[in-house]
C-alpha cells in the first residue's frame, strides 16, 4: 500500500506541474529537495541574463534528481545560465529568508515567498521535504 501511496503522490505531484506549466507567462515550475537544492522535477526553460559568477554554483542532483545541461550561451555578450543556477539562487535566498524568521521569532517559519520584478515574479512556496517554485512572467501595468 505505501507503494501505491508513493506512485499516487508522483502523478499527483506531475500533474500539478503540467497544470502550472500550462498557465499564460508561465517561465518554469521546479521542484527542489529542501535540504540540498537537488532539481526534482522541472517543467518549462528558463535562462538567466547576466548573472554573477557564484550564482553558477547550481545544486547538486540528488537521488532521483535530474541533471539538467548547463544552458550556458552568449547572445550579444549576455551570458545565460539555465534552471540549475535558478535553482541554486532560490534555495539560498529561501534559506536566508528562514534564518531571518528564525531570528524574528524561533517558533515561526516561512509559509510563502513571493519576489516580484520588473520582468517577471517567482512564488516560493516552501514544505518540509521540497520547495516548489514557479516563475512567471508579469503583466504589463
């Protein structure tokens, strides 16, 4: 039966990525190991314009993650890393955002993280085993 429950919760876990990759400005939805930033599961692609050499220190895929290839390019000089560095950047800025909390109030703990730009906006929401994350573009205000 804990098998079942396993295989259930992996078609249930492929099929909300499927509907979030499927939504209007969707970029990218990605499922991180919360303890190590492993990438286990992606949908959509997603390039970084003009990122900082430490933000190509990408996770490591864990046991059952995939590794995906560096989309490492040059378009008129502007490098471009794809979802491992992203991944790599979220799990420290959540990390970071749970140190800030814990230095706030040691029993709370972050619920939801939203980081919003000119470009577009990554909503972070944050479990005890993984972090799903999805980034998506912005409506013109």
């Amino acid at each position: 039966m804990p098998d079942s429950l396993n295989i259930n919760g992996a078609d249930v876990l492929t099929e909300t990525l499927n509907r979030l990759s499927k939504k209007d400005g969707v970029q990218a939805a990605i499922v991180l190991d919360r303890s190590t930033g492993a990438i286990l599961r992606t949908t959509g692609e997603y390039t970084i314009s003009n990122a900082s050499p430490s933000a190509s220190q990408a996770p490591n895929g864990g046991p059952g993650g995939l590794n995906l290839e560096d989309n490492t390019g040059s378009s008129n000089g502007t490098e471009t890393r794809g979802v491992e560095a992203l991944a790599a950047m979220v799990w420290s800025f959540v990390n970071s955002a749970g140190e800030l909390v814990q230095g706030l109030d040691g029993e709370d703990e972050v619920k939801l993280l939203r980081l919003r730009t000119r470009k577009q906006e990554l909503v972070i929401v944050p479990d005890a085993k993984y972090l799903l994350v999805v980034v998506h573009d912005t409506s013109p205000a």
